[in-house]
C-alpha cells in the first residue's frame, strides 16, 4: 500500500480555494500592485545584496511574499543581461555552505545535520 500523490483530502481543496480567492482580491485592489512591489524588489536588490526578510520588511508585505515574486525577477533579469544570484549562505548549526542553491526559498533544514537553524540566503542583482 502506497499513498498515491495525486491524492486528494477534503482540506486541501479547502485551501487552494482560499488561494485562488487571495490572488484574486489582490489583483481587483489595484492593476500595478504586483508589478510595483517587483520593480521595488529589483530596485533594491541592484543596490546591495537582502535576504527575503529585509526585502518583506522594506516593502512591508509578509515575508512570505518576496519569494513569490523572486523566480519571476530571475526570468526577467535574462531581457536585461543581468542576473539574480543567490549567494552562499550556511547553518548555523554545523556550518555547512549551501553553494549552489537553485531555489530561492529558505531551505526547510540542513542536508547535513537535520538542524533548523539555518542563514536566510542574500539575494543580489548584477
Ligand atoms: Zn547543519
């Protein structure tokens, strides 16, 4: 018996609805919202390197947020010759360096030692 991964719950339906509803509300409170707060991200991250909590904090949206809009920056940096790099960031655990992190999210924990306790990666622009 394995669980299948398309598998759906009743809850899960539950909460992609609120999703949906969420980005909805966002986009009909203003047509330059999500494009505002990205010019901002971009702006700021050309300045110097920021972490998502200095960037949630500067635009003042959850910190959740800024991750949403980094993948789309990375794309559009491409039209610009530029590019978004994340740089090496590490646990604060053991140590270990997470050199080529794709991904822009924090990672959950360390691949090494299983801690939590692990640096909010610097995101820069050049
Ligand atoms: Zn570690």
């Amino acid at each position: 018996m394995t669980p299948s991964p398309g598998g759906r719950d009743s809850k899960g339906g539950v909460d992609s609805g609120k999703m949906i509803l969420t980005l909805r509300s966002l986009r009909l409170c203003g047509k330059g919202f999500m494009g505002t707060i990205r010019q901002k991200i971009i702006d700021l991250l050309e300045e110097d390197a920021r972490d998502a909590r200095e960037l949630s904090q500067t635009l003042r949206v959850p910190e959740k947020e800024p991750y949403n809009h980094l993948a789309h920056v990375a794309k559009s940096m491409n039209a610009k010759k530029k590019k978004l790099e994340i740089l090496p960031f590490s646990c604060l655990s053991c140590g270990y360096v997470f050199k080529d992190r794709r991904r822009f999210t924090r990672p959950g924990r360390c691949p090494k030692c299983r801690d939590t306790r692990v640096e909010y990666p610097l995101y820069r622009i050049r």
